[in-house]
C-alpha cells in the first residue's frame, strides 16, 4: 500500500504551487524523504515474508505514510476548496451565495498553516527515522513488474491439468533417491520439484497412492492454481511422515475452499478511491484498474468471475449486471499476512466493537444499528468501512462524526438513516460513498462540499427529490449514479463543470440556463447513460452538440421524451432530436421511451448501424407503425415493445429474404427474451399474416435460442398463447420454441385446453417456469417439461389436478371461488415452498399433502375460513411439525384456533414459525 502512497504524493508535491507560501521547508523536507524510499520499496518488499525485522519496518512505514497522506490530502482539499470559492463568485464579482448554505466557516490562513505545520513536522521526523533505519537493510533498487503502478512477483508457472500434476507426483513414487520427473516443457516440473523434495522422500506406495486420491481432490477444487501447487510445495518440503503430508493437505483444503465473492467494478472504484492506483493524469485510473484486475485474473488470485444480470424481475438475459469475482480464502490470509495494518477487520455489529488503531478496513457484517460515528472512534486509522451485504433497512446513525478522520470509502447500501447527514461535510477525506437503495429524501447541501470525492452512488433511492445544488463544485467526481430515483425531478445546475466526470447513468433535462442537454457536451461519459425530458429541447442544434457519436464508452443508452412517469411527448421536434442524438455504432442497449413521431430516424432504421445491438426496448412510442429491422441482427438478445398502440406487425414481409436471397433467412438467430406488453393493435408477426393463414414463404416463425416469452394485454393477437381467443393449446407454435424456459399464459377467457388427445402434452423440454393466469375454462394442464421447477396458477377455477412433476421446487396457488384445492400432491416429492393466497372458501388442507416430505416453507393468505387441523391427530400435523416456516395471515380461523392454543400442540416454539393475526403485524408463535 505504501508504495502507491508514495507516488501520488510525490506526484503532488512536486507540483508548482502545490504546496503553500510558508509550509515550503516542510514539504520540501517530506518530498525529499518520499523521493529517497519509493526506489528500493519494491526490494524491500520482496523481504517482508522471510524476514521479521524488514516486517517491522514496513509496518511502520506504512503507518507513518498514511499520515502523511492525509496532511498532504488536506493541503489538496484546501486547494480545491479555495478553487471553488473562486468559482462561486459571479461575473461582478458578487457571491452566488451557494457555498455559505453549507454553513463552512473558513479557517484563517495562519491558524491552518500553524496546524499543518506542527503535523507535518511530526511526520517528516518519523520519516527521517525510517530512512536512517532503512540504511541497515542495504535494500537494493526493485524493478515491479506487470501493471505500472504495482508490482507482481513472477513465478516460472504454467497452467497444467491436475492430471498432470499426479502422473508428475507418480513418478516420483518408482525411485526413491534418484527422482525422475517426466512432463512437457513448462508444465513446471523443476518448481514443483524443488519445491516438495528437499531430501529423501520416505513414503510407501500405498501412502502415495492416497496422496495421490487427495492431491487431485485438492486440484480439482482450485482449478490447478500455481500459487496453490507453489504453496503446497514449500509446506510439504521438510514432511517425512504420511500422516504430516494428510495434514497439508487438509490444511490447504481448509484455506482454499469458499471464498469471498466480491464486486469488481466496487472493488476497482475502492482501489482508488484509497490511492492505490497511481495515476499521473495521462492514464485513465479506472482503465489501469482494469488491466490490474485482469492480470491477478491471470495471476489465478481471483477466480470464477462472472457477470451476474441485476434485472429485480428474475430476467436472465438483461446485457447489464455487475462481474463479480472469488478471492480463496488461501489469498485473503497471504494478503493479511504482508500487510498487517491494512487487514479487512470483520465485525460482527450483534457484538461489542474492540477498539483497534491498526485496523485500515473494516467489514461490517450483522444486522444491528450502524453507527457511524461510533465506528471510526474504534477505528480512527480506518481509510474503508463497508457494508458488503445489503441488508434491507439496515439501521445507521450519522451524528457527531470524530473531525478530523482518515476516511476514504463508506459504502452502506440500502440503508434507513438516523441523524444528520450534512455530518457528512466531516470527511474531507471521502473519496467513495455509496448510499445506494437507502431511504434518504435529499442528500444534504454540504455534501458538495466534499470536493475529493470521485464516486457517489444513489442508485435505487426511490424516495430521492433533491440533490445538492452546488454539486459543480465536486470537481474531482468522476462517477455519479443517480438510476432509478423516479422521485428525482431535476438534476443541480452546471454540471458541466465536472470535466472529471465519467459515469453520469442519468440526466434530467431543464429548459433554464444550466440544466439544458448542453450541460453534458463536454463529457466523456461511458457505461449507462438515461436522457430524460427530451421534449425540452427546443434547439436541435443543443442535441447535435452533445455529439453521442463520440462517446465511445457508452453501452446502454435511454432517450426519453418524457420524465420517469409516463408522459408521451407533444413536441415537434422529436425526429430531429431523435436523428441528432446519434449514437456511436458499438452500443449493446438501446431504450427509446414517449417518443412522440411516427417515423424512426435514419440511423436506428439501419439495420448495419444496429449490428452490435444485444437490447432493444420501445416503450409508449404511440405513433410508430413499424418497428426497425432488427430480426436478422446477429446479437440482439433481448426485444421489448411496451404500449406501442399503432402497431398491428411486427415486421412486413417485403423486408424478409425469400429464397435464394443473400444472408441468412433466420429470424432472431440471438433473441433469448421477447417481451410485449400492452400492444393493443398487434394482429399478426408479419405483415399480412392473417390474409394468408400461414407466415410469410410458408415457414412456421421460429426462434431458435428463445429462453422466455412475456405477452401481456395483446387482445387482437390471434397467433401466440395469450391470444384471448385461444381456445386449444397452440402446440405447433410452441413446439418452435424448444429452448423456452419461462411461459406466462395470461387473461385467456377461452382457452381450454380441449384437443382430440387424451393428455395433451407440449415440446418444451427445458420449460422451468409455468405462470397461467385468468384462464377460466382451462381444466387441464398439459405435461410439459420434466424439469418445471416453479408453477403459479392464479383464477383458474377449473383446474382439478395438479400436474405430477417430481422435480416441481416452488408451487403459488390461488382462485378465490375453490373450496378444496386440486388433487395430485403425492407426486411432489421435491416440493419445497408453497403458497396459497385468495382462496376464499378454503375450509381444510386436504390429507395428500402430508406426502410433502421436503416441504420447507408454508405461506397462507386471505383464507379466511381455512381450519389447519382437524380433532384427530394427521399425517398432515406431522408435515407442519417440520415445516422450517410458516407464515399465515388474514386467516380468521386459524387466528381463534391459534388464540384457543390448538396449533401449539403441532407447531414446536421457534422464531421462524410465526402466524400473522387479521391485520399485516406478525406475532411469533412462542
């Protein structure tokens, strides 16, 4: 950590001005120590492991760096305030008044330079300390290797099957003095042997062939890791016994199972945000964070990254998520190993916190009361407090924050907050800060004030209105999320000013001076990026400005006519701004909400300009008639079309190949989700379909790849299963969609199901999900996919059995005219959440269910006339017996039988077995 100190401070004090008139000799002092120990840090470091006294000296090195580092970031925070004060000052010269709502009384100059001064003399002695020590090691000048900016130790690893590896170990077995190792070049066959056989090797074949068993258990479970085979080398080196060598193994297994998954886009912005990125301005820190990133991907310190999608309705295929990776257990100890002080610190808030100066990160873990303040008097040297798990309402208290602090990065999503925030102001330190999902209405003024900061996160504040209005002064912020706030109304002016910035997800448009779409022309912007209030525009030439084209970093992008409240737009103008708001070619998602004109722009009805598209939504576009060529686009993944009133086809036939045409006659070779909802005109997929009785060229429509089919309030379309006029099961059309794993069938008023056959049964063979709603002729369900694992039947009062699926996990059953429910339990043997709500003449439980021998969780609602037990003791009390939980509510009956103290007799006293009374409050049952 203090080698990437070193150099941002370097960097800043070597600066002209940076350091101020009267501190000079100080900071001059400290810049000559920081020069003399970056050279030979990485040497030094090379030692920290072997040698305890080295150990030492970088423990206090890195200490009295983190001090330093904060003296010189607070002569930064002073620059960068008296920047915005200068900025505050209007044309005339007269203050705009912005700043002194933050209530900041500035420190007379000789009071700060007094403080600064005593502080900074402290720590160039210390310093002066360390350099003398240093001079007993005889460091030699390291060279770091990989990234720039962090060193890496390279080793002479290859990546080899564990196969290998045990046919390398095998051989070791036939000699026992003379050691032959056989293997291709590289497949580090010298490492592994230097490493495991110091002397004779001892072992038995059969204790070999155990070990034999176990090390490929072992490499199996790590993937092969270099830095684990290197490890298990050196433990195993000076082992003579079998029993020593079990033991290693077990050990290592210990260490490397598990893991702590952690966010990587979170995890870079934290690298920063505590300095150990060194930038000197010419690279950008979150590109070189990247690279680092993945060279201990490379490195084999992270593993199993992947990209999990954050849609909050379940869908698979949403281009967006966040890459989330494992660090082993095996990593996490190296790591607090040689780097004691900066260890993560797991607390436990349901304990008492142990005051601990040397812990710089903390981990909060528990769901008791934060309290922030509390948190950095125990831990006044911590740069880093995070919340990882976001615990939904988690309680925090913000008052009377310890000034000054040396903290960098607080990250407690999902948050309901108690106090002050403008206590906020305190951490001119803070350089991360994520609120994100929290209850807060406003973020106080005197955040703006926080000019280090670089990434603020308010994302899903759903009760946001307001942010700091002098929010342009937070030059340094670079990353601004501001996503599904729908309170959010307008955005602070001039945000133009923050030329840093590069994540902007959204951008309310304003007509006044300050809050036009101009404020964004200067950005370099990248990732998501949501225009709203596009009707605003009234000079196209503002939008031709914005210049999209250029913004190469962008890969989704929303452009809204209206606010977040539907609201279809009346302008003139809206093909124009349309065609000026041109994207660059590579974007992967693209939303177009309210636009008001019935024509596309050239560009979005270019297919080639479209290539690289993964999604497309349109939404309340009310006057388009077409939708743009994008079936033979070769990634669209995901196509939604969403209350698009005039649109009565998909795609006309005069646009699709015919034979012996060039390219490929494939629709939708990529889509995975379609979705249409509220299409209130659509008849047909392709124009002129119902004319015909068949699809275009005489070919059935097909998606080949379809995962999930969404079509809600279609009533005219007569050709898929939600058609109101359905009356068979469509097995011809669905038999097209083999890759189909979820099926909403919904508001069919004619659908039976009746077909000629005795047992309708449909080719969907990976189907995973069944949702049939409104349907109230359906009295038969048809076989499907014997791998259904959820199923909802909602109003479907004919409906007497139950599918038997032994593989069902997740049954919701409701229709308020039952008054027994559908047969068919003795086959759900895997069953293990069930609820039944709405089910109005529901009096008992029928006895088949006590065949739920894997029932965990049961869920009754508004059954008010439900009795759960009879006189007799049942099979069926012996299944609620082993419920894990139960929850009842709005169920009158059982509310008397509880209060007579009936139930209590089947259902054991624990604290996830509760009964909720008429109303919504929950008592436990005890």
């Amino acid at each position: 950590m203090a080698g990437a100190l070193i150099s941002g401070m370097v960097s800043l004090l070597s600066k002209p001005g940076f350091i101020p008139a009267g501190l000079e000799e100080e900071g001059q002092n400290l810049l000559a120590q920081l020069s003399q120990i970056q050279p030979v840090l990485a040497g030094a470091e090379n030692h920290v492991i072997d040698d305890e006294r080295v150990r030492k000296w970088l423990t206090n090195l890195n200490a009295a760096t983190c001090d330093a580092d904060d003296l010189v970031d607070e002569l930064n925070y002073e620059k960068l305030c008296a920047e915005a004060e200068n900025d505050d000052r209007a044309a005339d010269g007269v203050s705009t008044g912005l700043l002194s709502l933050c209530k900041i009384s500035s420190r007379k100059k000789n009071t700060f330079q007094n403080e600064i001064r005593s502080k900074l003399k402290e720590v160039v002695e210390r310093m002066d300390n360390i350099v003398v020590s240093m001079g007993d090691f005889k460091f030699e000048k390291g060279v770091k290797e990989g990234v720039d900016g962090v060193a890496f130790a390279r080793g002479e690893f290859e990546f080899i099957e564990p196969e290998e590896v045990v046919v390398v170990l095998s051989r070791v077995v036939i000699t026992v003095r003379v050691i032959s190792i056989v293997g291709v070049g590289g497949s580090g066959k010298k490492t592994l042997a230097q490493s495991v056989i110091g002397k004779d090797c001892c072992l038995s074949e059969a204790d070999m062939d155990l070990l034999q068993r176990r090390l490929r258990q072992e490499l199996h479970g790590t993937m092969g890791v270099p830095l684990f085979l290197n490890m298990l080398g050196s433990l195993m080196r000076f082992k003579k016994e079998p029993a020593e060598w079990r033991e290693v193994l077990h050990q290592l297994h210990q260490l490397g199972k598990g893991g702590h998954v952690m966010d990587k886009d979170i995890m870079i912005k934290l690298w920063i945000a505590n300095g150990l990125i060194d930038s000197d301005g010419s690279t950008n820190p979150e590109f070189k964070g990247d690279l680092i990133f993945n060279e201990l991907v490379m490195r084999y310190f992270f593993q199993d990254v992947k990209r999990v999608h954050r849609d909050v309705f379940g869908n698979n295929h949403e281009y967006h998520g966040r890459v989330v990776f494992k660090v082993l257990d095996l990593v996490h100890d190296l790591a607090r190993l040689v780097a004691p002080r900066d260890h993560y610190y797991n607390s436990e808030l349901n304990q008492s916190i142990i005051q601990n100066e040397e812990v710089g990160h903390v981990s909060i873990t528990g769901d008791s009361t934060l309290d922030i303040a509390m948190a950095i008097k125990a831990w006044p040297n911590a740069r880093s407090v995070l919340s990882p798990v976001e615990l939904l309402g988690r309680a925090v208290m913000c008052d009377d924050f310890p000034k000054p602090n040396s903290l960098r990065a607080l990250h407690v999503r999902s948050s309901l907050f108690h106090g002050d925030l403008s206590e906020l102001k305190h951490m001119k330190h803070l350089r991360y800060l994520d609120l994100s999902g929290s209850m807060i209405k406003t973020l106080p003024e005197a955040t703006s004030t926080l000019y280090c900061m670089q990434t603020l996160n308010l994302s899903k504040c759903l009760l946001l209105c307001q942010l700091p209005k002098g929010m342009r002064y937070m030059r340094s912020l670079r990353h601004l999320s501001v996503d599904r706030c729908p309170r959010l109304k307008k955005m602070p002016a001039h945000l133009g000013h923050l030329n840093c910035l590069q994540t902007l997800t959204t951008y309310i448009i304003g007509e006044d001076a300050g809050y036009s779409i101009g404020e964004i022309k200067g950005l370099n912007l990248g990732g998501l990026l949501e225009l709203y209030n596009l009707r605003k525009v009234k000079v196209v030439a503002e939008a031709n400005e914005v210049d999209l084209i250029a913004k190469k970093g962008l890969e989704s992008l929303s452009l809204c006519w209206g606010g977040q409240q539907y609201i279809v737009s009346k302008a003139t103008n809206d093909f124009h701004v349309l065609e000026a708001l041109k994207p660059h070619v590579g974007l992967k998602v693209l939303k177009i909400q309210q636009y008001g004109d019935p024509k596309f722009a050239d560009w979005l009805a270019n297919p080639v300009y479209l290539k690289n598209l993964v999604e497309l939504h349109l939404i309340l576009c009310t006057e388009l008639k077409t939708v743009p060529s994008v079936w033979h686009l070769p990634y669209l993944q995901v196509l939604s079309l969403k209350y698009m009133n005039r649109l009565s086809y998909i795609f006309g036939s005069s646009s699709l190949p015919g034979e012996g045409s060039e390219g490929s006659s494939e629709l939708f070779p990529a889509l995975k989700r379609l979705v249409l909802i509220g299409m209130k005109s659509l008849k047909e997929w392709r124009e002129g379909e119902a004319v015909q009785g068949e699809v275009a060229h005489g070919t059935m429509l097909n998606f080949p790849v379809l995962d999930e089919l969404e079509i809600i309030s279609c009533p005219k379309l007569e050709t898929m299963p939600s058609a109101p006029d359905l009356v068979a099961w469509p097995k011809e059309e669905l038999g097209c969609l083999i890759r189909l794993r979820r099926l909403s069938i919904r508001v069919c008023k004619h659908l039976t199901g009746s077909s000629a056959e005795p047992s309708i049964e449909l080719n969907l063979p990976e189907l995973e999900s069944l949702e049939i709603y409104g349907c109230p002729l359906l009295a038969e369900i048809p076989k499907c996919s014997p791998y259904l694992q959820d199923l909802e039947l909602d109003e479907c009062p004919k409906i007497t059995s139950i599918p038997s699926n032994s593989w069902l996990k997740t049954l919701y059953i409701s229709c308020t005219t039952w008054t027994s429910l559908p047969n068919g339990w003795e086959q759900l043997t895997k069953l293990n959440s069930l609820r039944i709500t709405e089910c109005y003449s529901l009096t008992d439980l029928p006895d088949e269910m006590a065949a739920l021998t894997s029932l965990n969780a049961l869920i009754i609602n508004e059954c008010p006339r439900l009795k759960l037990r009879s006189t007799q003791h049942s099979d069926l009390d012996d299944m609620l017996s082993r419920l894990e939980l139960l929850k009842i509510s709005k169920c009158a009956d059982v509310k008397n039988s509880a209060e007579r103290g009936v139930l209590f007799t089947i259902i054991p006293a624990a604290p996830h077995k509760i009964i909720y009374p008429n109303d919504d409050h929950c008592s436990k049952v005890i």
